[in-house]
C-alpha cells in the first residue's frame, strides 16, 4: 500500500461514512489500478477488433480516420461528465447514487435498471464476441463458430471470470493492471507490424470516403446513397468500443483517495484508449491490401488482412495476446456488474435477495452473491440471445444495440440532473477534481447532445427493433414503479437516514475487520 497513508485511509472512510455506507469491501486498488479496470472493459482489442467492419465497410479507411475520433469524442463527453460526480460522490454503484441524490428515489431506480441491463448483456456480448474471435483465430483447435459452442465457450469463461472475482479484488485488480499493459503492448506490436509489413502506404486512405454500403460492403450495412448517413453508422463502432469506464465508479469504494483517483482514472482510460485504438486501428487501414476487397469481405476484414501480411506463426502469438485482453475484458466486467448489484441491493434495490446479494464474505471480502448472480444472468441473456430471432437479426445483435443506449442513458441522467443540482443543497459543492461551475454545464447540454446521436445511430436499419425495445422498457420500468417500486424502494441514505445509519456502519465493518 505504497503511497496510501493512514491519513487517506481516514478521508477514505470519512467520505463513504457521510454518505451513509460502510467499508465492507477492501480498499486494495491503487490509482492505477482503478484506471485499468476502465482501460481492460473499454479494451480496443475487443470492441475495436470485433466490430471493426462497421467502419470499413461502411465509407471505408475515413470510417477510422475521421469517424474513430469523432466517435471517441463523443464518449468523451460522457466521461467529463462523470468525473465531475464520482469526484464528488465516490462510491460503489455510482451511477444509481448519483441519480437518487441529485435526483430522486425514481431517477436514481431507473437509473440502476438502465446501468444493470446494460452491463449484463454487455458482458454477454463481450464473451460472445470472445467466442467468436477464437473460432476465426484458431480453427485448427476444430472451433466452428456454431452457436452450441459459442454458448460453450461462454459459460466456461464466463465462470472462470466469476470465480477469479469471487477471491477478491486483490487479485482481479492484478490481473486487470495486466490487462491494462497488455493492451497497450499489443496495439504498439500490431501498429508497428502493419506499417512495416504494409504493401502500400496510402495515408489517404485515412481522409478517403467512399460508400460500401450494401452488397460492396459484406452488407455489413444496408445500402444507401447518402454518405453522411453511412458515416452516422460507422459512429457505432467507436461509441461501442469507448464505453465501460463507469467500472471505475463501480470500484469507487476500493480505491485508495477515490475522490482524486477514480475521475482520474474514467478521463484517462477514454483519452488512452481513444489515442492507442486510433493509430493501431489507422495502421491496420493503411495495411490492408486492397480497399476494394478488404470492405468487401466484411465482418472477416480483421483475419483476412492479417493473414495476407503476416505469417501464420507471428499472427498466431497476436492472436493468443489479443484473446487473453478479450478475456480480461469480460473479468473487469464482471468486477463491474457485481458492484453495481452490490451497491443497488444494500439499499433494498432488487425485487428479490437484496440482503445476500449485498453481502461481502468476511474473508474474501468480496460480494460473492452478487458476483455469481452477475455472471449466472449474463450467460442467461447469451442463451437466450441466441435461440430467438426478431426478424432477420438475431436478438443478439439487437439488444447489444440497446445496451448502447441503455448503458449511455444511465450515465447522461445524473450528468443531466447534475446541471440543475449544481450550486443547491442537493450538491452543494463539487469535489476535488472539478471542471467548474461553467464548463461542467456545458458538458451536460452536449451530452443531451450526444445521447441523440447515441440513439439515432443504434435505431437504424438493420437495427431498427432496437427503438422499439428501448421505448418498450422504459414504459414497463415506469408501470413497474408505480405500481409496486415506489411504495416498496427508499433509495439511498439522504439528509437524517445518513446518521440513522451510524450503527450499522460500526457493526458492518467489524464484521468484515475493518474496525
């Protein structure tokens, strides 16, 4: 615990005292640390690799070029936005804290649902996309892609990524730190080896638009004549990669001086992720043989450049590194989807075993209910995924478009809530880290703005059941609500339940040791 003294342990424990919580998790992450898990979820070896088509084969190399930083900016606004709070309110679950307090008890519910949906089938798809790099990357392991062994697959990893979990932070906090270096190791490799191993070196690639959409692109995307409306598309595959750095609110609680480290960590993770995964995904352009060709395979662009440039030996040690960062990516995850049912269950949260999912086994000092129900519900969601179709798309493919909003509306509600609490009782003065009164102001208008593109882009074609689901659960969350949740769901501590709380405060940490 270098670097971590007595003093910030206090402020540590102060902070989470006054807003009512105990220390039941252990405090093991450092700045770093914190930063990783972030940097492991966002993984541009992941979501950048595996959805890589929707920008080449939409208006090609410009796709990442231009439309990769575009996109990245949009998450960035997102990431300021959250910062600003979690430096203020840093605690597990922070999305759904933030919301009741700067909010109220319906904005902070509906913000939980929204956040917990969107991380567990995030997970799912993280692990479905897992499955599917490791049947195109080692077909001599006979893998096949079928849909029997992708949810194979998933169920083993998905236990092997809720058993590391449920031993502690300690050593998922290793292993992320790993992932975190890892990942910035091989996106330096494979940027070089393309730029080296390139058969042209056409940089205008990268500022060239030209519309594969339809039949020229692997129909990757429908066709359509309107080259910003396919631009608009390609959008997803940046807002989709940049996204899970709310897992550094999530670990809140177990990093050393939270109110400094964790907004720290939710900016840098998106401003090195965005900055690692466009040079390497720019090198990777400009390596492709040919264009022309490369939109035209598709969704197999990725395999099929790396097999034409490099040997099978040298694109087999990438393959192993990038899959290792897939899987690490689904552990943070995990890490993440277990705090949020943690922190939203010791207040009552869930409909059911509130009690067992907020508990934190004493020695472990780990949420292990809460851990093993994450991963039980996200290997649900894959079976269920991929067993029933809407249409000509799986349900797969539609809900993780959902999840894009569902998880981009959980984190721009308390941004939105926070531009009418600054300044009030509600949130009376922000915290260490802090943009200002002015600029974080405007960053919650551009954030409205950004959630519309957010949308627009996730609703179209062949997406466009996804408007429907959206709209179809946000009706049920308020039905449900006020028919049942509102009488039943008290919310957070706030203003004299804080001190209410005191006793079971003592009582909770001594109970895990740490008083």
């Amino acid at each position: 615990m270098s670097g971590y003294t007595d003093n910030d342990k206090k402020q540590d424990l102060h902070i989470l005292h006054s807003m009512g919580y105990a220390q039941e998790l252990e405090r093991r992450m450092s700045g770093f640390s914190n930063f990783a898990i972030s940097f492991s979820i966002i993984c541009i070896l992941s979501g950048g690799i595996n959805s890589l088509a929707q920008a080449t084969s939409g208006v090609g190399g410009a796709g990442i070029g231009i439309g990769w930083p575009v996109g990245c900016l949009v998450s960035a606004v997102f990431a300021l936005g959250m910062a600003q709070i979690a430096s203020a309110y840093p605690t597990a679950g922070g999305l759904y804290h933030w919301a009741s307090i700067l909010g109220n008890r319906f904005t902070g519910w509906f913000t939980a649902w929204l956040n917990l949906l969107g991380l567990i089938t995030v997970l799912g798809a993280i692990n479905i996309g897992t499955a599917l790099f490791a049947a195109g990357a080692f077909p001599e392991l006979g893998l096949t892609g079928s849909e029997n062994e992708q949810m194979v697959i998933v169920l083993v990893i998905t236990a092997i990524q809720a058993l590391i979990n449920h031993f502690g932070i300690g050593l998922t906090a290793k292993l992320t730190d790993f992932s975190g270096t890892l990942i910035m190791i091989t996106a330096a490799v494979i940027t070089v080896l393309c730029l080296v191993l390139a058969p042209t070196h056409d940089f205008s690639r990268l500022w060239t638009f030209t519309n594969y959409s339809g039949e020229t692109g692997g129909s990757v995307w429908p066709k359509s004549d309107s080259m910003l409306y396919v631009f608009m598309l390609g959008l997803l595959l940046p807002v989709y990669t940049i996204t899970g750095y709310d897992a550094s609110a999530h670990t809140s609680e177990e990093t050393h001086k939270a109110a400094h480290s964790v907004p720290k960590s939710i900016v840098m993770s998106v401003l090195w992720s965005s900055l690692a995964g466009w040079v390497m995904l720019s090198a990777f352009v400009i390596a492709i043989p040919d264009m022309n060709a490369g939109a035209a395979s598709g969704w197999g662009v990725f395999f099929g450049t790396m097999s034409a440039i490099m040997p099978v030996w040298l694109a087999k040690i990438i393959y192993i590194a990038i899959f290792i960062a897939q899987f690490l990516c689904g552990l943070a995850t995990v890490t993440s989807a277990s705090r949020m049912i943690f922190a939203f269950s010791r207040d009552g949260g869930m409909p059911v075993g509130s009690k067992s999912l907020a508990t934190v086994h004493p020695k472990l000092r780990s949420p292990v209910t809460a851990i093993w129900t994450a991963a039980a519900l996200a290997v649900a969601f894959v079976f269920l995924a991929l067993k029933i179709k809407i249409g000509e798309a799986s349900l797969y493919v539609t809900v993780v478009n959902a999840t894009l909003i569902f998880l981009f509306l959980s984190f721009a509600i308390p941004i939105v809530l926070g531009f009418f609490a600054y300044g009030t009782p509600k949130w009376p003065a922000p915290g260490p880290w802090n943009l200002g009164a002015g600029l974080f102001k405007l960053i919650s208008v551009l954030t409205v703005v950004a959630m519309a593109i957010i949308i627009f882009v996730a609703i179209q074609p062949p997406n466009d059941t996804v408007g429907e689901i959206t709209l179809g659960f946000i009706v049920l969350a308020v039905v449900i609500w006020f028919a049942f949740e509102q009488r039943r769901f008290k919310g957070p501590p706030i203003g004299d339940e804080v001190k209410k709380r005191q006793a079971e405060i003592a009582a909770a940490e001594k109970a895990v040791g740490e008083i």
